[in-house]
C-alpha cells in the first residue's frame, strides 16, 4: 500500500464516520423532538402545577390563620375557666362560712 492509497482509504473511513455520525444525530433529533401537542401538554401541566401550588399556599395560610384563631380562642377558655374556678372556690368557701355560722347560731 502507497501513500496515495493510504491516503484515499484515509479519507473513505474518515466520510463513512462523519455521515454515521450526521446519521445518528439525525436519528436522535428526530426521535427527541417535541411535537406542539407535546408543548401545548407541557403548557398545560406548567399551568396546573401552578395553580395547585397557590392553591396549597391559600390553604397553609388559611391553616395557619386557623390555628391562631383557635389558640387565642383556647387561651380565652382557659382564663374564663380559670375565673370560673376561683369564683367556684370562693363560693364554696362562702358556704362553708356560711354553714358554720348557721350550726353556731343554732346551738347558741
């Protein structure tokens, strides 16, 4: 084999790797292409995706309005039941006094 042929079958291999390589880059542009279809269900996910996240955002805000709602309410419960039980402990205190005075006058 001479230069001339070395140099011709060169070439040859080096044409044969550059058009399988343009044809398989063909074939994947061809198979990954996004059809408008494809686009238009793309857009349309990107749409719901983003109305369920405000959609979560409106909840977790009326969530934690909620809980602060019901804690202040909690906390009214508890001075209310807090009141309820002194008042409570000072009646019957009252009564006992009361009972008390009532048995001494009695017996005297």
């Amino acid at each position: 084999m001479n230069r001339t042929e070395f140099i011709i079958a060169t070439a040859i291999i080096l044409f044969v790797a550059f058009m399988l390589g343009w044809f398989a880059s063909w074939l994947v542009f061809r198979f990954t292409r996004v059809s408008q279809s494809e686009v238009g269900e793309l857009e349309r996910m990107a749409q719901s995706l983003h109305e369920a996240e405000e959609t979560r955002d409106q909840a977790i805000t009326y969530l934690q309005q909620r809980e602060a709602e019901m804690t202040n309410q909690l906390s009214q419960t508890e001075a209310e039941l807090s009141a309820a039980m002194d008042g409570l402990r000072a009646a019957r205190h009252e009564a006992e006094e009361l009972r008390s005075y009532i048995e001494r006058t009695n017996q005297g």
